[in-house]
C-alpha cells in the first residue's frame, strides 16, 4: 500500500499556481512536513494572502519560458506540482485564446523539468477531459471527448506527459479531478451560488447539470500520495471525486438550507461547450493509492461557509 511520505525534509517543490486555491492548500501541506516550496504564479486568479510564509514566491506567468527556465535553474526543485491554469471555462468558450497561456506555459513547465531533472511532475488534469460520455461513473479508461477549451488544453498536456515519459524518462502522476470545493475557492458555481445567497439574490442555472464533489483536503491527500507512486508504474492516472452525482439545484438547495435561507434557482438554455451529467469512478485510486474521499458533502459545505464566515 503507498503511504505519503512523513517527512519532507531536503526536498524542494515548485508550485504553479500555488496561490491559488489547490495549489495554496497543497503548498501548506508540504510546508507542514518541513519541504521547501517555490511558488510561481501570475495572480490572475491566485491571491497573495493564500502564498504561505514560508514560501518563496515568484509573480510570473509560465507561458514566459525564459524567465521561468531560470527559476527552475535557480531552485533545482526535486518535484514540480503543476496547478497553473485559466479556470473560468465560460469565458476561455467565449475567447479560447484566454487557455494558449496556459497551455504554452505547461509546455514550459514540463521543458524545463526535463533539462533540470526534476524527478516527478504532478499535474492537476480534470474529469472534463471525457466530455459528455453516457457510461457513467466514468472509469480512467474512458475515451478523451473534451466540450470545451479548457479541457481540450488539459488533455493535451496529459499527452504530452505520456509522451516525456516515454521519450525521456521524465516521471509524472496525473490527477483527473472532479469538482473541488473548500476554503479559498473563489471561482466556479459553488462560490457563485454562496455570493448570491449571500447577498439574497436569485442564482442563475444552464440546463440540467450534475457534478462530483471532492472536498480539498482530500484531494490535497492524494497529492501527497503521489510522491510515493513509484517511477516503474505503469499507468499513473487517476480520478479524485467522491464518485456520487449531484444536481448542481439540489447543491444550491443544500447551500440555501444550511444558511436558513431562501433559494430562488433561475433556469436559463444550456451554453455550448459545457459539460451535463458526470461523476467519476474512484475505485482505481481507492485500489492502488489506498485513497478515499473522507469528507461527505455536508461536512465539506459547512467547513466552506464558515471560511466564508456565514455560519
């Protein structure tokens, strides 16, 4: 059984993305097991006040390869976790120039990680990846069928990886995450329907969707598990959700429910390029990692309103 390691001591770790909401929680618990962390990110949607004090923070955009190759250089880091990216799927739709930094940037990322010789990219991929397929829970097995920039960007990275790996020896780990939700998040439907109930207004919904919730700390988890995962295995892919579905106005209606309040759900048409039902089939992480998704959806959105000090 792979167990994350205790102690970090000696090893340094470049974070992409690592003022933004995962990567913040990931740097914490790194941090927390004595690992030195480099964060690297260009505060488009990352905060300041989520980089760690211990960490030494560099504002760049990784799309930016020649400053960036000097900071792996400079660090050497044994690991690299890649959370970097462009997250605001409704608007990359609109303009899906807004993901080529992003995609650029991971190219950068995985170059340089090579030249150095980084031991392990972990990258954080997306459920999305498998598009709007029926066989659901979605297996890591599934075809790639992306609906949108963003995840058509995510899966060409995986691509990309595969291809390091093979060609060059480059490790990695890939985590296809579901909908992650917690402290700090700031983007996405959840933090929309929390501001709305919030301020009393009516919450916008687009069509008949359900996602799979995973709360941070348990994703935060794998990612450590996946410093274990040994160079020689042959697959390392994995789904992190808590593998049940829910319908996006019944989330809102929990939300409502815990804060006493009244929900007003407004539905709209469906959006071109979004992705309706999924949830995803963790048994391959619960198998081979000793993985499990430990926070239930209630637990979790009580723990996410009350960093957003409403209960």
């Amino acid at each position: 059984m792979i167990q994350s390691p205790r102690s970090l001591k000696n090893k340094t770790f470049l974070i992409t993305g690592g003022a933004g909401f995962i990567g913040s929680h990931v740097a914490d618990a790194i941090i927390d097991r004595g690992g030195r962390v480099v964060i690297v990110d260009n505060l488009t949607t990352g905060r300041k006040e989520n980089v760690p004090a211990k960490a030494h923070f560099h504002k760049l955009n990784i799309a930016d390869g020649k400053r960036l190759d000097a900071l792996v250089k400079k660090y050497r880091p044994d690991y690299i976790y890649h959370f970097a990216y462009y997250v605001i799927v409704p608007k990359s739709i609109q303009d899906p120039l807004l993901d080529m930094d992003c995609f650029e940037g991971s190219l950068n990322v995985i170059t340089a990680a090579r030249k150095y010789g980084v031991k392990k990219i972990i990258f954080s991929s997306s459920g999305f990846v498998y598009g709007n397929t029926p066989d659901l829970p979605i297996k890591e097995s599934a075809p790639h069928q992306p609906v949108s920039p963003y995840a058509i960007t995510k899966s060409a990275i995986e691509g990309y990886l595969s291809f390091y790996k093979k060609n060059f020896g480059l490790d990695f780990a890939i985590f296809r995450n579901a909908a992650v939700y917690g402290p700090r998040q700031i983007t996405g439907a959840m933090a929309a329907y929390i501001r709305d109930l919030k301020a009393d207004k009516p919450s916008e919904f687009y069509g008949l969707k359900t996602r799979d919730y995973v709360y941070i700390d348990d994703v935060v988890n794998a990612n450590l598990l996946a410093l274990s995962i040994p160079a020689s295995y042959p697959d390392p892919i994995f789904n992190l959700g808590a593998g049940i579905e829910t319908n996006l106005v019944d989330l809102y209606r929990m939300l409502a429910k815990i804060l006493n309040k009244k929900a007003h759900a407004v539905r709209r048409p469906d959006r071109p390029g979004e992705q309706g039902r999924y949830y995803l089939d963790v048994s391959k992480a619960r198998r081979e990692l000793g993985w499990k998704p430990a926070t239930s959806l209630e637990e979790g959105l009580r723990k996410t309103l009350e960093y957003w000090k409403m209960i």
